[in-house]
C-alpha cells in the first residue's frame, strides 16, 4: 500500500549570525508513509489553468497532514511545493498536489 515516506516542515527556526544574515533552519515530522501515484491528463490540465505545474501526487493518512505548504521526498530528496489537497468525503487519506521546486531548495 505504502511504497515510499515524505517528510513534512513543522517548525522554522531563524538565527542571526555575527554578521547579521539570517540563517533559516526547518525540523521536520519524518518516515510520514505515502503512496506516490502517476498524474493524470486532468490533473495536468487543471494545474494549466491555475497557472501551475503537477509534477506528482502523494497520498497519506490525513491525520499526517500539517497544512504544510511543501514536503520532501525522502527516497530522492527533491522538494515539491504543495498546490493542491484532496480529501474525499469519508475518507482518510489526502491526496497532495506537487510541483517540484526549482533548484530543490527549502
């Protein structure tokens, strides 16, 4: 059922250093199971005319979800900005809408 995990932001922390750049750091709730499925036609032209991109879909328990607003694949470490939720009545699981972030920065 479950063929890969993600990893959700739950908290940022910033400090300063000596000279005064911000240094940004992010804890994250990880091994979160997740199904990745393939995307659709519709998916792909949905996003079109939202005016972004669908690059995967992730499902996991909803009970897992954070409102986060992007989660990490942590087979391959690339980050994917979350578009899109999907739950649908009486279930629970949600579905994530990924667009793969460029450069893969956090």
């Amino acid at each position: 059922m479950w063929d890969s995990s993600i990893s959700l932001p739950v908290k940022k922390t910033a400090t300063q250093n000596a000279d005064g750049l911000l240094n940004e750091t992010w804890e994250f709730a990880e091994g979160i199971p997740a199904s990745f499925k393939d995307t659709t036609r519709a998916d792909e032209t949905l996003a079109n005319q939202c005016g972004y991109g669908v690059d995967v879909i992730v499902e996991i328990m909803a009970c897992n979800y954070n409102q986060a607003s992007f989660f990490v694949d942590e087979a391959t470490g690339k980050v994917y900005d979350i578009r899109r939720t999907h739950q649908k009545e009486k279930s629970m699981r949600i579905e994530l809408t990924g667009e793969r972030r460029e450069h893969g920065k956090i």
